[in-house]
C-alpha cells in the first residue's frame, strides 16, 4: 500500500492551503462536480467524467441503469433506488451482487456513489480533511508478462499480463497501416519487456511496446487486410488483454447480403440516408415496423442511436449479460412481424448466440475506423432489451448529435456496413 500512501501525500502537498468547495481528484486529474448533499455522508461524482477520468468505458440505459466496463470487469449500478445506506444488489460486478448506494440522476446527470463504485472496481478513496479534497488512487498497472503471439485458429494472438485493472485506447494510421495500443498511467514492469522483440507474423510485420511519459503503447504494423480486435477479462487484482489478429474474409457468391435497421427518433433521418447508401450498394434493408417481403433473411440487426458521445466518436455494443430463456421471449416476438410461415420459421429458430454479436460489434468497430474519420470511444457488451430480439445477432451503434445531422457520415458508415455483410 505504500503507493496508495505516497500518491495522497503528493495530493495533500499540491492542495495545502485551498480551501475552497470540497473537490475531487481520480488518479490525479480533477473531476468537476462532486456533490455531498445528493445524499447525506455520501460523495457522489457524475458518472460520465468519472469513467472518462477512470478510462473506463460507461454508459447508462433507462432499464439496466448504469454500466461501466474497467480492468475486464463490467460493472453495473441501479438508479434511483433508496440511497440512505448500502442496497442489497443495487451494485454488480460480473453479475456478483454487492451491497451499495445506488446511482442518481439530476437533471439529466448520472452521479456514481464514488466510494462504493471504486472500491468494486479496485480503487481507494480517502477524505483530505485540510484540503477539502476527496481522492481517489487506483494501483498503477505494470506490464509482467507478454505472450509470444500464438496463432490460435484463424487469427493470432497477444496476450498481455498487467498487474492492475488498465485502461485501452486505439487509434489506426491507415497511411502507414499501424495499430496503436495506449495503456494510460501503464508502465514496464521489467527491463527485459523493455528489450522484448516479436517475431513477424502472418498477419503482422512488426510489434513493439514503446513506454511514453505516464502512459504504455504497442505499435503493431498490419499486413493487407488483417484487422484487430480486443477484449480483457480479469486476471487476479489485475488484466489479462488479449489482441487477435486476423484477416477481413471476403465472401463471394449469389447471396444478397441484406440487414434490418433500427433507430430512435433522433437518428431517424441519419437512418433514412444510410438505408439509401446501402440499398444503392446492393444490400437489402428492413427498417424496424416494416412488413418483412418473401424471402427476407437478414440475421444482423444494426440500432442506431443518438447519444452524448463527443463529435468525431463512436460507442459500439453488443448484448451481453441475457440467458437464453430470457432471449426467447423476443425472439417469439420477432418472428411474429415477419410476413410469411417460412420466415416466421426461420427466425424463430434463430438460436441466441452472444458470441455472434461481440464478434459483429468487433467486426463493425474495426470497419468504421477503416472507412471514416471517426474514432471508437467504446467497445462493450451490455443486456440491452433492443439487441434481444435478434437472438444476440444485433450491433447497437451511438453516434453524437452532430454527426448523425451532419451530411457527410453516412455514404462510409454505408460503405462499413455493407463491408461486414459481405465479409461474414
């Protein structure tokens, strides 16, 4: 613990003297508007700054509350439940029911319990009296251990070992066709990672970890038409991170590829001229209350969604979270609207398959990143009841307020789309 003691003795330093509102500091960055009245003798902070301070991946839904994906762990918290002391199964982590205030929301802000939520996501929080100043320390992760990539089936495989949960930012250089990984606050945890040299792959040239001032990157150079997708699971306190590697399958033949298309009232019109975009492609497109014609087979449903993600971003999800007794009911439902016996057939036995979705949403990341300016904000599953009518075969995409009004978006969101039907 001696890192906890020596990153809240920094932190005192640096507020001796303010005594001004109470204020609240995440590993060091300053996170406006904590409240400790919301509740009496609790903190709360607003959700979305806090996961953003955090390098979590957040989002709130009306029906599952709030969702938060950090360190391979998914954290989900109720809203509005009795928030006087800790609620039986108000908080979960990895479906682990733990006692906790629930999550508020005023005026159309999610504040997080900052207590509860970080020590269930391996953090501390101390109150600095002298400096009015809640803070909250997280271990710093240490990179222990990098697998040699193994080809595993299809694609290739990192698998990375960090000694504490780690936020993931990607970012793709397409000129030069290099994947960059940054693990923030991440450091080497030895000399000889530093040294480490990977062997080229069959689907990669070169990869190397480049240590940077308070942050961890590996640099990978793809070869033509691999991609990259990832996902981290919990290892001891800490993270395993597993990056696959594998080619874009390009599938030819007479099957016309075709989706159904589903969006809210804000993203209506952005969804009318994708349908265009994809229908002039070649795709067959059903929008969500229309009468399915003979013959229409599309296990890919695609919702659009208006969300307050920052322009130039975009979340991904997939439905996570729902057993199959719980998928059957929608799935009835689904099978209900389709026109014809052999349709309604066809879809209601879809079998539900979760791992379909992720490996979609994946697929669907890695085309939008190829295809437009955009950059991914997150990547996570959830149990969205908008996803489960699908049969776990459907991709939730949020898009920020000025890109969906924005003319520009949909002719390359047209041009990813169809691309990930032709390569299924």
């Amino acid at each position: 613990m001696r890192w906890l003691a020596a990153a809240l003795f920094t932190l005192a330093l640096a507020q001796t003297g303010v005594q001004a509102q109470q204020q609240f500091v995440l590993n060091g960055v300053p996170v406006a508007g904590l409240d400790t009245e919301l509740v009496p003798g609790t903190a709360y902070a607003p959700a979305e700054p806090y996961a953003r301070a955090l390098g979590a991946e957040y989002r709130f839904d009306a029906r599952a509350g709030v969702l938060l994906a950090f360190g391979g762990r998914l954290l989900t918290l109720q809203v509005d439940v009795p928030a006087r002391a800790g609620t039986a199964g108000a908080l979960t982590v990895d479906g682990r029911a733990q006692a906790s205030p629930g999550a508020v929301r005023v005026a159309g802000t999610v504040y997080l319990p900052v207590k509860s939520v970080t020590a269930a996501l391996g953090g501390h929080t101390a109150y600095l009296a002298e400096a009015r100043t809640v803070a909250v320390v997280f271990p710093r992760p240490r990179l222990l251990a990098a697998e040699p990539p193994g080809v595993w089936g299809s694609f290739e495989r990192f698998i990375l070992h960090f000694s504490a949960p780690v936020g993931l930012e990607r970012f793709f250089e397409p000129s030069l066709n290099v994947v960059r990984f940054r693990f923030p606050r991440a450091e080497l945890g030895s000399e000889r990672l530093a040294q480490q040299r990977f062997p080229p792959g069959s689907r990669f040239s070169a990869a190397a970890f480049i240590p940077g001032g308070g942050f961890l990157d590996l640099y990978l150079t793809l070869r033509e038409g691999a991609d990259t997708s990832v996902f981290s699971e919990p290892f001891g306190e800490g993270e395993r991170v597993v990056i696959d590697i594998f080619n874009v399958a390009r599938r030819t033949g007479p099957r016309t590829p075709a989706v159904v298309l589903q969006a809210d009232a804000n993203a209506a019109a952005f969804a009318k001229r994708l349908k265009d975009v994809l229908e002039a492609r070649g795709v067959r497109v059903l929008t969500t209350g229309a009468a399915a014609p003979e013959g229409f087979t599309a296990p890919f449903l695609l919702a659009l969604r208006e969300a307050p993600v920052t322009a130039g971003r975009f979340s991904v999800y997939y439905l996570a979270g729902a057993d199959a007794p719980t998928l059957a009911a929608p799935v009835r439902s689904a099978a209900a609207g389709v026109v014809s016996e052999a349709g309604r057939a066809r879809v209601a036995q879809l079998t539900p398959d979760l791992e379909r979705g992720e490996r979609l949403a994946r697929a669907l990341a890695g085309a939008l990143t190829r295809h437009t300016p955009l950059t991914l904000a997150s990547l996570m599953g959830a149990p969205l009841l908008e996803l489960s009518g699908a049969a776990g075969r459907g991709v939730m995409l949020e898009l920020s307020p000025a890109d969906l009004a924005g003319g520009n978006l949909a002719a390359p969101l047209g041009a990813a789309v169809t691309d990930l039907l032709r390569g299924r």
